[in-house]
C-alpha cells in the first residue's frame, strides 16, 4: 500500500553529509563540476546548431518558434514524471544515461549530415527528443547537490555548479558559431557526441547519498499527488514558481529567438551569432563567481531585484548597428541570472525534505516551461511583426513591472503581518494593565 505522507516525513533520514568538508576537497563535488564543464558546452553545441540551421535553411520565425515549442513539449507534459523518476532511482545514473542517449542521437544526425538526409523534420524530431532528455538530466542535477554537500555549503556550492554550468554556455556558442563557418554538420555532430562521451566518463567516480523510501505498491498518480501537495501547502515555493513562471515567459524566454533577430536585424555571421549569444553566459560565470563568495540574507529581494535589473536592459536592446551594445546588454543580464537562479534552487533544497526534492523540481519544470511555450509562442509572432527593438522594450517594460509589483507585495505582506503579532500583544498588555 503507498505510503501516506505522514509516513514520508517519518522515514526520512538526513541526506546531507555529516561533516563539512572543504569543496576544493570534495572528490566527488570536484568530478560533478568538472562534467558541469562538458555537457553544457555541448548542450549549447546542439541549440545553437538546430536553431541556426532552421532559420537559414527556412528564413521563417514561424517555423524556428515551432522547433524551440517542441523542445518545451516532453518538459510541460512529462515535468512531474521526471521528478518521481528523480526520486525513485539513483540521480546520478539517470544524468548518465541522458548524456549516453544524446551521444547516440548526435551520432545517429552526423551520419545522417553525411549522407545529405537531414532536413527540417529531422531537427525539429531531434529538438523533442533533446528536450525530453534535457527535463530528466536537469531535474536529477537540481535534486543532487544536498546528497553531495553539507547542507551549510549549498549556496556556495549551487553558486559554483550553476556559474560553471551557465557560464560554458559562453565556450558552446562560441566553438559553435565559429565551426559553423569551417566544419560541416556531421563533423560538428560527432564532436558534440564526444563532448557527451566524455562527460558521462566524469560523472563515474561521483557518490552522492541520496535517501530511498521503498514502497511496496510504487503507484505514480499517487506520487504526483504528493509533489502537488508538496509545493501547493509552502506558499512561498508555489508564489516564487509561479511569479518565476512569468518571467521566463517575458524575459528569458525571448533569448533564443531575440539572439537570432538581433543578428539578423545588424547583420552578423554565424560566428557572430555566436559571440552575441555567448555574451550572457559570460555574464553567468562572472556573477556566479561574486555569489559564491556573498552571503545572501532576503533571498526573496535578491531574485526579485535581480529580474528588475534584466527588465532594464532589455529597454536598450539593440538601439545601435554595432554588437557592441547587444554584447554588453545581454552581458548585464547573464550577471543578473545567477541572482535569481542559485537563491531559488538553494530555498527549495533547504525547505523539502531529499525524497521529494525530484518532484518538487518537477513541479517546477512545468511552470518554467509553460512559461517557455508561452513566450516562443508570443514572440514567434511578435519578432515577425515588429522590430527587434520594439519587442525587447515591451518585454523589459513587463518584467520590470512585474518586479516592481511583486517586491511592493512582499512589503505590505511583511506588514500586514507584523500588525497581526503586534495586535495581540498589544491586547495582552491592554488586559493586564
């Protein structure tokens, strides 16, 4: 019979280590970085690939917007799945065996490449099936860090991983945009195989403790229920992932297609739609750095804040002809990213329990990626219908104001709050005297 949830709370043990060791002498922190390094680097190798080949090969926002809506298809629908799968089995071999599989499919399209039998059905295929790999690979990487650190490092810990792991989004669009311009699709396809290869060979020597819970009738309905329950009954999860949501429906999500059309609108190669699209991952890994040494209290604030300062410099996205000021933009807003990412996953690994960390995580797929589906959806049409400059001042104006709004929201809660402790005791005192 499934386990109550009662039932989940008293059979949790503590996954955390027991003592604090030193990150820089953590082996098993230090191999899990170190394929944080590899993946990433080919992960931007296929976006940028597929991305890049569509749109010249078709010249159609439409069908671009269509490929990008098929990556964020497996994460709306299978998100929850992915979380109880976190849960049930070992992380790490589930982080394994999603970059086995992206090898092989890289290998399987070079082949293809080689034989001049790719077309836009193919890549549009391959961005589901990267993108159904991608949800389960994320969501057991989010889930792992509190069963290879100590709890009292995971900021730092999450500050370094997320830094290392965006930030080598910088060294993907960069190798990619330039191999474009001197190897072909099938050669560009075998390396990133490798590049896959190598990184499941890193994560072998990677222990992470991690907390089973056996059921005797493992019922999945029921587990999706838990992790609804979960997220629903922490009012501070649910409002930060729905609020997250609706940034990344205004804001990230017009990154991808945005990149593109900045290119195209001053003229740049495939090499510099590489440079440009490489600037905010630069940005990441700069901000990452400065967090991992920074002691955030309000975590809360911190995003909130971080979101406002991205909404303002999509206000000046792409007033010039040059790259320079696309550059140092999207550069501002990577260094804004680590501020809203590493709090937020930090919160959710302290506040729920190992066991449920996958279906929480889950849970939180879901609503970034509606959020991703929305704005692929939005500004397919939008960049088709107005100008590059246009759609990145509106969507600035709305993140802005959705920053703004939701950090005067926190303040007259934390005040209406403090009234209610102070009414009482006021009363107490009344009745004393």
């Amino acid at each position: 019979m499934f386990l109550s949830f009662s039932s989940f709370l008293v059979l949790r043990e503590e996954p955390h280590l027991s003592e604090i060791i030193p990150l820089r002498k953590n082996r098993s922190f230090n191999f899990w970085v170190s394929a944080q390094i590899v993946s990433p680097i080919a992960e931007s190798f296929s976006t940028i690939l597929i991305t890049w080949t569509i749109w010249k090969e078709s010249n159609s926002t439409t069908l671009l917007a269509l490929t990008l809506i098929l990556t964020t298809i497996p994460q709306i629908i299978f998100g929850m799945v992915a979380g109880v799968a976190t849960d049930r089995f070992n992380r790490k071999k589930i982080v394994m065996f999603c970059n086995a599989i992206r090898a092989v499919l890289m290998v399987v399209m070079g082949l293809l490449a080689f034989s001049s039998l790719l077309n836009e059905i193919i890549f549009m295929l391959a961005s589901f099936i990267l993108g159904f790999l991608r949800l389960f690979a994320m969501t057991a990487y989010r889930a792992a860090m509190p069963g290879i650190v100590h709890k009292e490092q995971l900021m730092k810990a999450n500050s370094i991983t997320n830094s290392v792991r965006m930030g080598f989004w910088l060294i993907g669009p960069l190798f990619a945009g330039f191999s474009l311009t001197l190897l072909s699709t099938g050669q560009i396809m075998i390396m990133n195989a490798i590049l896959f290869i190598i990184s499941v060979f890193l994560l072998m020597p990677v222990q992470i403790k991690q907390v089973k819970v056996e059921h005797k009738n493992k019922n999945l309905f029921k587990e999706l229920g838990v992790g609804l329950k979960l997220v629903s009954q922490d009012r501070l999860i649910f409002s930060i992932f729905i609020t997250f949501a609706a940034f990344t429906c205004f804001g990230r999500g017009i990154a991808h297609l945005g990149n593109l059309m900045v290119s195209n609108e001053i003229g740049l190669d495939s090499s510099g739609f590489g440079v440009l699209s490489s600037a905010d991952g630069f940005g990441y890994l700069v901000a990452g750095i400065i967090l991992a040494r920074l002691a955030i209290i309000n975590k809360y604030r911190t995003m909130m804040l971080a979101w406002l300062g991205g909404g303002v410099a999509f206000l000046f996205m792409p007033f010039s002809d040059s790259i320079w000021l696309p550059l140092i933009l999207l550069f501002m807003v990577g260094l804004t990213q680590p501020f809203v990412d590493v709090p937020l996953v930090t919160l959710v690994q302290q506040r729920v329990a190992d066991e449920h960390l996958g279906k929480v995580f889950g849970f939180h797929t879901v609503t970034i990626w509606i959020g991703e589906f929305m704005a692929y959806a939005l500004f397919g049409y939008l960049f088709g219908a107005f100008t590059p400059t246009m759609v990145y001042a509106t969507s600035g104006f709305i993140v802005g104001i959705l920053a703004i709004g939701m950090l005067i929201f926190a303040r007259i809660r934390l005040k209406y709050t403090q009234d209610n402790i102070q009414q009482p005791e006021s009363m107490a005192k009344n009745i004393s005297n």
